[in-house]
C-alpha cells in the first residue's frame, strides 16, 4: 500500500456485511407483497421478529420498532409525557436529533458536562437538577459509555425518568449488562453510520407496560390497534396523537438479518478498538479516552486526548500527511472541533434559541420562563470544550485490516516522535 493512499476503508459498519441474508428477506417481502407491518395479503411479520430479537438480546419487556432514531427519541419523550414546563438534561457530546426531540416536545434543553468517558459527568447532573427537570437523557457516545450506573442511580433518586440513548453503542454492553437495558426506555437507530443498518429505522424498548402503551399509540395515529391490525379508538387513556413513525416490512427484514450478524460486527471493530488503543499506548503525552468496561465498548471509534489543541491538530496534519484518511466518501482522523452537530455549540439552532415555529416556541413559552437565563453557546460546558479542543477522532471499520491498523500505529508514533512528544 503505497504512503500517500488512503489507509482507512470508509466507516459505516453494518454495510459491509449486507448480503444473502438480507437479499433473500427482502425479497420474501417483495414476493409476499405485504411491506405494511400491520396486514397485507401476506405478512411475514418482519418487524414482530425484529422486536422479539430486541426484547431478548436487552432482556426487556416491551420492544418497539419505528422508523429512525430521532422518531425513537420523540416518542419516547411523548410517552414520558415531556412536554412545557419540563426541562430534559443532557450531555454537551449529543447528537442533534437528542436536542430537537427536547425542544420539539415543547420543553427545554439543559446542557450536562461530560468526564473523560465521553459520557454525562455525574456530579455535574447532580448540580445540574432543578425542581424543573423531568428526564435525564444519557447518551452511549462513539460505541460506549461511562458512569452509567451512577447517573441512573442520581436520576431515580431525584424521581427523574431515564431515557438511554444508544444509537451508537448497538451491541454493546457495561460490566456484563447490554446498553439500552440502564434507562427506564432506552432506543436505538439502525441508520447508515450505525452498528448496524437498514439505511434507516430505530427501536424502544422499556419494561414499563404504560409507557410501552403510549409510544406504540404515539408512533402510529394515537391509537392502538387490534390483532387484525386495525385502529381501536374506544380507550380513552390512549386517544392520543401520533407522528406516523412506523417501521416497515421492508426494513424490518434486513434487519432481522443485520442483528444475527450484530455480535460479529461489533467483536471485529472491538478487536481493532483494542489492537489500536494498545498500539498507540505509551506516546508521551497522549491519554486516550477513559473506557471504563473495554470488553462491552462495541468498538467504532477511537478517541485520543492530546495534550493541548496545537499538538492534536499537527498529529492530524502529519498523520494526514502520511495517509490516514479515508477515501472520498467516509470521516476520519478528525479534531473532534470538525464532528460537527456532535458537540453543543456547534448546533447553531440551539446556540440561538431557534423556535419550532415563527411565535418562538418553546423558548417563548411562558411555562418555559424559567430557562430564560440559559446558554448554549460554547464556554458553557468547562470539561466538554476542553476535551473537544484537543481530542482527535478515529473510525474503526470492520474492514480494517491488521496490517492497515499496524501501518497506522507506526505513522501515529512517528509523527508524535516528530514532534518530540
Ligand atoms: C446519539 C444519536 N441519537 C440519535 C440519533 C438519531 O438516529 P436517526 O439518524 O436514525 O434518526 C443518532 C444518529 O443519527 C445518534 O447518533
């Protein structure tokens, strides 16, 4: 492999093992002529295996399959009945979609630190909590997480609901227990960057009956439906209104295929994670990101601390330099300052207060009053923007040889050694 070509192969996990499995279910669909999950001349019921596969690999009781990860996150706030007057708390490393389903519900974000995990700091939810808070969002990061066990334990002794974001840790674990199994509802995304894909689609999973209850009213038309699959509209407490999020026969069988292959793309990229973290190891100067339980990180990503914001951009200048990059379609090798709608203060929609609609909800709110005084923009969160300013960000693809994760140790050691680290 010559010096200068790109190292990496592009990042999106579960693409890379699409094949018979999921040609042949999809098919069956097609050739059934049945893709509505709840009747068709012929259901194959697709989308009842995916939530069974759920339901046993987290051990809950209840599972529900939607269409996206951000669908998953609403619904989910609507079911915990979030609405104005209530803030949710949530980490300054996020994704977008956990902000929008906050604000969308009405209510109003409140930024949580993070530790070097990654993940919520703890004692800082703890000085975050007001008689105002509802729910505490805790976010798996970059394929695993951090004091888990501690900020649901805070959150339930305060009476705060826990709604776990797991979309980028699909397959992972914390000290033997499977993400998505902390949260009083947990979800999921099957989008393309996921561990694993449908292209789009998201799972809840909760064990609270009433819970499980309104989200499969909220996902659909705001009601039930019976075994025939019909609206039933005589229950009162679930006359509700729905978003039109259902997940799809289609879908629903390519992933029942990618999740029989879950556990063997998260140990590739596991196997790699660790085979780079040990590699990397010893450079002077260089801490990498705390993994607390590196047997349950399910691997995509590996995050590197650099000691000031200069020394992490040369070490990607140089190591770009040398062919750490992907090809022309995938991320990689970047200062976590570039990944975008990841980090607070990079989501303009919050640092300015957008509103959902033009009279300014829910800032305008006045259930929303006392939030007036919150900020979004950077220098909010002392430890996250710390960490942002100098960590650098890898992609572990399961299609990354040994041979490309050795030449890539050796460039990442040579430029530190370049720079005298
Ligand atoms: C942490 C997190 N939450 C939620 C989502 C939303 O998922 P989706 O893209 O399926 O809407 C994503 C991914 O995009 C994510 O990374």
């Amino acid at each position: 492999m010559s010096e200068k070509s790109p190292l990496l192969p592009y990042e999106w996990p579960g693409s890379y093992y699409i094949g018979e499995e999921e040609i042949e279910a999809v098919t069956r669909v097609l050739l059934a002529r049945s893709p509505f999950r709840f009747y068709g001349p012929d259901l194959q019921h697709y989308v009842d295996q995916l939530e069974d596969a759920y339901r046993k690999r987290l051990g809950r009781a209840h599972a529900l399959a939607v269409n996206s990860g951000t669908a998953a996150l609403s619904i989910a706030l609507s079911a915990m009945d979030v609405g104005p007057g209530d803030e949710v708390l949530l980490p300054g490393y996020l994704w977008v979609s956990c902000v929008s389903a906050v604000v969308r519900a009405g209510a109003i974000p409140r930024l949580v630190d993070i530790d070097d995990t990654f993940f919520m700091d703890p004692d800082d939810l703890e000085r975050k909590i007001t008689p105002h808070s509802k729910v505490v969002m805790a976010i798996n990061m970059s394929g695993t997480t951090g004091h888990i066990d501690r900020v649901v334990e805070i959150a339930h002794a305060h009476n705060l609901l826990v709604l776990e974001d797991t979309a980028q840790a699909n397959g992972a674990s914390f000290r033997g227990r499977p993400l998505g199994s902390f949260g009083d509802m947990a979800i999921f995304s099957f989008q393309l960057n996921k561990n694993m894909t449908a292209g789009e689609g998201g799972m809840i999973v909760c064990d609270d009956q009433r819970l499980y209850d309104r989200a499969v009213a909220f996902h659909d038309l705001g009601y039930p439906r019976n075994a025939q699959g019909r609206l039933v509209t005589d229950q009162p407490e679930y006359q509700l209104w729905g978003q039109g999020s259902r997940m799809n026969e289609l879908s629903a069988a390519m992933l029942v295929a990618q999740e029989r292959k879950l556990d063997a793309i998260t140990a590739a990229m596991r196997r790699l994670n660790h085979r780079l973290y040990a590699g990397l190891a010893g450079i002077a100067g260089l801490r990498p990101r705390r993994v607390l339980d590196p047997e349950g990180d399910s691997g995509p990503f590996v995050l590197l601390i650099w000691p000031d914001a200069e020394t992490c951009q040369r070490m990607i200048a140089a190591t770009r330099a040398a062919g750490v990059v992907t090809g022309p379609l995938g991320i990689n090798n970047i200062p976590m300052t570039e990944w975008g709608l990841h980090l607070y203060y990079n989501n303009v929609s919050l640092t300015e207060k957008r509103g959902v609609n033009s009279a300014g909800r829910p800032w305008s709110d006045p259930a929303n009053a006392f939030a007036a005084d919150y900020t979004y923009g950077r220098g909010t969160l002392k430890q996250a923007d710390d960490l942002f300013s100098r960590t650098s960000l890898l992609s572990v693809p399961p299609a990354l040889t040994d041979e490309a994760c050795d030449r890539l140790i050796a460039i990442f050691r040579q430029a530190a050694a370049n720079l005298g680290l």
